[in-house]
C-alpha cells in the first residue's frame, strides 16, 4: 500500500475515470471522498460500496465543482470528517460540443464552469488546507499533492469541440503555474492526459465495432484505454514513488499525441 491513512477527494468519482481513480486510491489504502454533482447518488454509492466491499474506507459527498460554495461546503465536510486532505484529483468533466459557428454562449460557459474553473475552485480548497495544516512526514513526503485530469486535448485540437479544448488548454496553466508557486511549499500539482478512455463521455467513439475501428486509426498501440488504466497511474502519482515529479502532464493515450497521420512519413 502506498497511501495508507492519506485522505483524497476525487470530484466527478460517481462515473467513469473518476470512480476507477477512486478506486485504484482506496485500494492503495486512502480514505476516498468520491464526490458527485448532485441530484440522485446512486452511482457515486455504488462506487463507496465497491470501495468498502474491497475492504477500503469511501464516502460520498455531492457539490456541483463549477459552485464556489459547494465546494467550499464539501471541502469543509471532508475536513471536519477526517481531520484533513492530502490528495486532491480534480476530475470533473463534461462535453458539450457543437459546431463553432452554433455554439450558444451556454455550451462554451459550462463547459468552462465545470472543467476549469471546478478545477480551479477545488484546487484552491485544497491548497488552503494544505497550507493550513503544513507538513506532515507520516503522511507522505509532499505536504499535499494535486493531479489534474486533463486530457490529450490539452495539446491537439479539436474542432467542433473549442470549448472542451480550451478548458484542457486551461488546464495545462492552471497546473504548472500552481506548481511552480507552490513547489517550495512541498505541494506537488500534476496532470494526467488521458486519450481515449471507454466511458460514459464517449461511448459514440467506441461502442460499435465501425467507430472503434475509426478510433483505434488514432492509436498507436491499437487498443481504446480503460478507466483503470488511468487509476494505476493517479495512485502512483499521488505517492511518494513519484515524489520528484511536479507541473508535468502525463499523456496516457496509447501514442495518440505521437501524430500517428505521420508514421508513414507523412
Ligand atoms: P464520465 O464518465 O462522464 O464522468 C464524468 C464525471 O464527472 C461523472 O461522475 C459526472 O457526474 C461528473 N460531473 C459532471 N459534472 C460535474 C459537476 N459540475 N460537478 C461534479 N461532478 C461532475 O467521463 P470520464 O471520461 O470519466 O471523464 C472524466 C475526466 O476525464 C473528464 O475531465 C474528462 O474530460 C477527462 N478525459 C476523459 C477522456 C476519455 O476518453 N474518457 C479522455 C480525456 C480526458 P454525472 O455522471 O452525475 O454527470
């Protein structure tokens, strides 16, 4: 075990990427708040009773991450709950695509509520704790740690899908600003990148044998990732195995940032 008695809050752990970060963290020994954006929480239930049926310890906490006082709300809960924070996994995130010349200012404005400033919402909860309780050897080398999720789209466009790029593209700052001003401090801020991952946000692109086929042309390594692919690699970012390691995005796309239209020459 690697995070035995840490604290982590994962947003957006009720699905997806998020539920397999929560996981993979509980079975590394943390206690996982598996945060949901409200409304009925039975899938982030789901994911606390796979979490404690392994023998791990998860609760579920509900806050929409794109409401400041939400937030503030759940990070106060977790807090109160279990004494303090040590890893944040800011995961949270939706698609709204359109056409840019059809895309409503609402499209463009929630996908940049909920993908950056959630992340910079929680981000900031998280840094205050951290600041507030300081370091804590026992708990691992770094005060407190922050992995991001971005995604490859941080780096590779994407037309008809501008607002979730430039979330991602956000992303990329928000992480190594906050990595470079906070790295005296012991707290270490990453990102994880994923490529295409089977979730729920993408089922289009992969769920009929045609439109996997038309993916995997984008992967090198010829497979679609699976959500515990990413969850190996949050664990072991969150632990001190990856203590020197801070304001870097790591890609886990199967090669899809490789520009796979080029291995031929081009
Ligand atoms: P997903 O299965 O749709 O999961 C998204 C999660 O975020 C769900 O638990 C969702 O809850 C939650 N959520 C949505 N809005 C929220 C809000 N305002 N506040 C709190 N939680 C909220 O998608 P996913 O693929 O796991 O995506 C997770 C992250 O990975 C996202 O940031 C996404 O951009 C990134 N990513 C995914 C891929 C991929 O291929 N799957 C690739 C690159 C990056 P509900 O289900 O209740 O809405």
């Amino acid at each position: 075990m690697r995070l035995p008695n840490r604290v982590a809050l994962v947003t957006g752990a009720s699905s997806g990427i998020g539920a397999a970060v929560a996981q993979a963290l509980a079975a590394d020994g943390a206690t996982v708040v598996v945060n949901y954006p409200g409304g009925s929480p039975d899938a982030a239930n789901v994911v606390v009773k796979t979490i404690t049926d392994a023998g791990g310890r998860a609760i579920a906490l509900a806050a929409d991450v794109s409401k400041e006082d939400q937030v503030q709300a759940m990070f106060a809960e977790t807090i109160r709950q279990f004494g303090t924070l040590h890893i944040l996994v800011a995961n949270a995130g939706i698609q709204q695509d359109s056409p840019f010349a059809d895309m409503t200012l609402a499209q463009w404005q929630r996908v940049i509520d909920v993908n950056l400033t959630g992340q910079f919402l929680c981000a900031r909860e998280a840094v205050r704790e951290f600041l507030r309780r300081g370091p804590q050897p026992a708990m691992g080398r770094a005060t407190g740690v922050i992995v991001h999720m971005s995604s490859v789209h941080e780096v590779i466009p994407w037309g008809g899908h501008v607002n979730y790029a430039t979330s991602k593209g956000g992303i990329m700052q928000l992480m190594k600003s906050l990595a470079q001003e906070l790295a005296p401090q012991k707290i270490r801020v990453n990102s994880i990148g994923p490529g295409a991952i089977k979730t729920p946000i993408n089922t289009s692109a992969w769920s009929t044998p045609e439109a996997e086929q038309k993916l995997l042309t984008l992967i090198p390594y010829n497979r679609v990732g699976e959500p515990a692919d990413i969850g190996g690699l949050a664990a072991w970012l969150c632990s001190d195995e990856a203590d020197y390691i801070t304001g870097q995005t790591i890609f886990m796309d199967g090669g899809m940032t490789l520009y796979p239209g080029f291995a031929t020459g081009g």
